[in-house]
C-alpha cells in the first residue's frame, strides 16, 4: 500500500489509472479506523481495481467548542490496517495543502443540512460537502462509499451529487455494531467501559422501536414513539437527548406515522463530553 | 453539428469522448451569440478535440427584477452561428432538466463574490458557480473558456475551480468590442443607436484611464481616477453609475494606487433598464 500525502501526487495517480481504463473506489474517512471503516474498505474493494482510502480530520466540519484538537489520530495503526484489507492508496493530506491561504469556496445542501445534526452543528454539512467534492476530485473515483451510520451525512452527499451531476456512484453501507449493539464508532475510544454500557440506550432504543413497529397492528405515531424513546434515554445516568426523530429516509423530513421509509435517527451526548449518533430503518412488515 | 438536451445524453457523449482519449473544451454561455462568443468558441477549436457550447439562460443567476424574462433568445441563429466556426455540440438543457424538483444544492466563493457586481446582484455569482459546476461535470472537459467581459465572474470560476481541486484549466479571452469601442454583449441588443452611443463612455473611460497611466512620472491614486471617471460618466444622459472601481486582478481587492496588475472595472445603468459592464487592465508602461 503507497502513502499519499499531496493533492497532486493524488491527482496525477488518479488520472494515470483513469488513462488506463482502471476503476476507482474512495471511502473518505477521519481516521482512527475500527471495523466500521475497514467493511467500507472491503466493500470498496469488491467494485473496484483501485481503492483509495482518504485520512483527513476536516477542521472546516467542527465547529467551535467540538472536538477537533482531540480527535483520535494514529497514522502508523491506520497504515497498517488499510494494508491489511488491500486498500491500494492511504491518501492522508495535510490541512494546509487542502485549504492553502486564501480558500473561500464551500458548497452547501440547504434543506437536508438544515435539521438533526445540522441544527445542533451549523456549518457542519457545508464543511462535509467541500471536504467531499474535494476528494472526489482529487481521487476521481467511479464510487465512492460511505457507513449508514452517518445517515444525514450520506442524505447530503447523495443529494450534492445528484444536484451537481457529478459523475460518481455512492455506495452506502449498513452500520457495523460491537457485538453489544454499540454501533462503531472513532468517537468510542473517549468513552470508559461504564459509559458505553450507558450509550447502550441508543440501540436498545432501536430494539424498542423495531419491536414496537413488529408488533403494530395499525399505524404508529411518530411523535409518540420518539417521546418514548426520549423517556427511556433520560432515565440512563450521564445521557442527555440532543435529538431523536424518525423521519423519511430520503428527504429526512418528520413522518407523522412510522411507514416502511421511516428511519429513526437520534444523538446523544454522553456525559457533556461525547456526541454519539445510531439511526435504524423501521421495518414495517 | 449536433444539438443535445438532456443532461444525460451530454454526460454518455463526453464520458464516450473521454474513454477514446479525445480533448474536450467548454464554452459556457446563455446565447444570443455575438462575436464575443464566436472568438470563444475559435479559442477552444484551437485546443480541443471536441468543442460543447452550452446554451443556457440561468435563471438562478438573475435576482428579483432582473432581466430573466426578456434576455433576448434565438436557438436557431444560434445554431447556425456556432457551426459556422466548428462547434461540435450545441448543448441546450433545459430549467427543468438543470433544476428538477428538490433541487437544494449550491456554490459560494465568500470574498471574490461580495464586491462590484456581487454587491448589487446578491446571490448572482452562487448561481454562477453552480451552474457552471453542473456543466463542467456533464462535459467533463479539459478546458472550458471564459471571456473576459465578466471579469469579476471569470475571477469567482477560477478560484472555485483552484479551491475544489477541479482537473478542468481555465482559459480566458479579452473582450471583443464593436468598431466604436463598445464591449460585445448581448445586452446591446436592448439598445437603441443613440443609447449605444451613450454606453460609449465606459469605452472613452478605459482609453482615458489608459492615457493617463502611460502619461503618469508617479503612481496615479486609484480613488482620484474613478472619481473623475465617475464624473465623466454621470455627464452622459441616461447613464448611471453602478461602481467605477480600480482593483486588483486576482483578488479584486481596490488598489491604493495603480500598478502593473491593476484593473479598471465598471458597471453602468443607461437608461434604468439596460446594466452594462466594462474593464480594461491599466498598463504602467
């Protein structure tokens, strides 16, 4: 596996393969990867002759007050599991060779930027997006894949792509969870064991949830279940409701009663220190 | 000469194009086209394989009470006129194709777009950047040419291509004028012979300024400059100052006084109807 840390070095590779009829996979990660990451790279790997693993902690997706100085970061561990899934390039660039003086452009998605997430973190999607459409032109992926567990961020992206007609295919993956049910997450390492137990609510509040839905024998409320579930959450010690709603998977906009493109889509914040996100699909069968 | 109209078919022409090896060159316009335009075109024939015009009045680049509605439009004489100077591809989408319904995604450059133009036309230049956005990834060319009549616009495009990484070069052609002086553009066309006579004073003001910088034994102050430009035009019947500024060509920022990469930029009303722009660069010999 070759390091890449230029953004022409990348450019100049990307080009060569696309001269050679080569077909390119990128998954754009912030590093720090546990097994989330590594089932994007293996996916990532089954499409394509190329897989090109991007490492970049976006400072222009953190806001004020977040947690960009303290975010997890180990090159050499990351180096050495990409290798091991056969990703081809670890392409890790420098914050000054992506945004040099003088960068003033940003690329925003109004509507689904605008709640969950995107309420609590302003300017967050619009870091996403720019840091994104810069790596896919940089690495010129014919895919590009991305976890589920960011289900907002993947909302956002499709619809970037799609309104911006770009040329590439975004691949998303299901959540990968621990075996407890905590979904994977780079944000995890800041947690002790005491507290992921405690951030446990969130997945057993998908189980309340999709159990609620397999039981139902009429429509469920949306806004009921939420409160329910809003309930159960503030009853955890340390645990504090940032948002929980089940919206329409495309659109993210509220459902007024759960329906077969509903998703429950939460955050938390885990002892005022850590924000964790878990969504699910509510199946209605 | 082929004409094409839906985004689609353009994006399967251009990757086919792509995949033989062949160079593609954009001309980006909104119609209506006047030797301005031809010597764009003639420009991109000379560096390309393939040449797309677009034609595409961008409603998302007109604000309230602009002239949306009435720019003047003629897809037939267009037609006839790119091939006659060897376009390959007419590409026309149309709004609905270009904007279907939830279409929410857009384009800023911050400090390029608050100044001149952008300050009197809010938002005009993140429709711009959008547009052009899309267009460069249904053609996906090797280069695309701008005029430089739109100074301002071809200053936001370049940094927008430099800051997102975009693998498209930038070419840029001087402004082509009528044998009196005044800059080709397809606004002239709401124009009487008298009113064009008037929109003359932008001309009269380039060559005075000229005159005045090859004159100068010491650096000329920008600010005296435009106030006598400013008064010349506000002499001519039906003109109305919109800015007379002398800036700097890369990052538009006003100059102190004039040097060597100076910019004299202009935009005028004739008439509370017509908006009229001009620039020249001011040569210190």
């Amino acid at each position: 596996m070759k390091l890449v840390q230029k953004p022409f070095e990348m450019s100049a590779l990307a080009a060569c393969w696309r001269g050679q009829g080569l077909k390119i996979a990128l998954v754009p990660t912030m590093g720090w990867f546990h097994e989330g990451h590594l089932a994007l790279m293996r996916r990532a790997r089954q499409s394509a002759d190329r897989v090109v693993v991007s490492l970049f902690v976006n400072p222009i997706q953190f806001g004020p007050g977040e947690d960009l100085a303290a975010y997890p970061r180990d090159l050499q561990r990351d180096s050495e599991l990409a290798a091991g899934v056969g990703v081809d390039v670890l392409y890790a660039p420098s914050v000054t060779d992506m945004y040099p003086t003088g960068f003033q452009t940003s690329i925003r998605v109004a509507e689904l930027s605008k709640g969950l997430c995107g309420a609590g973190r302003p300017g967050h999607f619009d870091g996403v997006c720019t840091v994104v459409m810069k790596l896919l032109q940089q690495t010129q992926p014919h895919l590009a894949v991305f976890g589920e567990k960011d289900f907002q961020q993947l909302a956002v992206i499709r619809r970037m792509v799609h309104d911006l007609d770009l040329p590439v295919e975004i691949v998303s993956h299901p959540i990968v969870r621990e075996t407890s049910g905590l979904a994977m997450s780079s944000r995890n390492s800041y947690l002790t064991e005491e507290e992921k137990e405690q951030a446990l609510c969130l997945y057993r509040a998908i189980l309340f949830a999709q159990a609620k839905v397999t039981g139902a024998v009429q429509p469920l409320s949306a806004e009921e279940m939420c409160s329910e579930i809003e309930k159960m959450i503030r009853q955890v010690p340390g645990c504090v409701v940032d948002y929980v709603e089940i919206v329409d998977a495309d659109n993210l906009e509220r459902c007024e009663t759960v329906n077969e493109n509903s998703r429950l889509i939460m955050a938390i914040k885990v002892h005022e220190r850590v924000r964790l996100i878990d969504n699910a699909r509510l199946c209605v069968v």
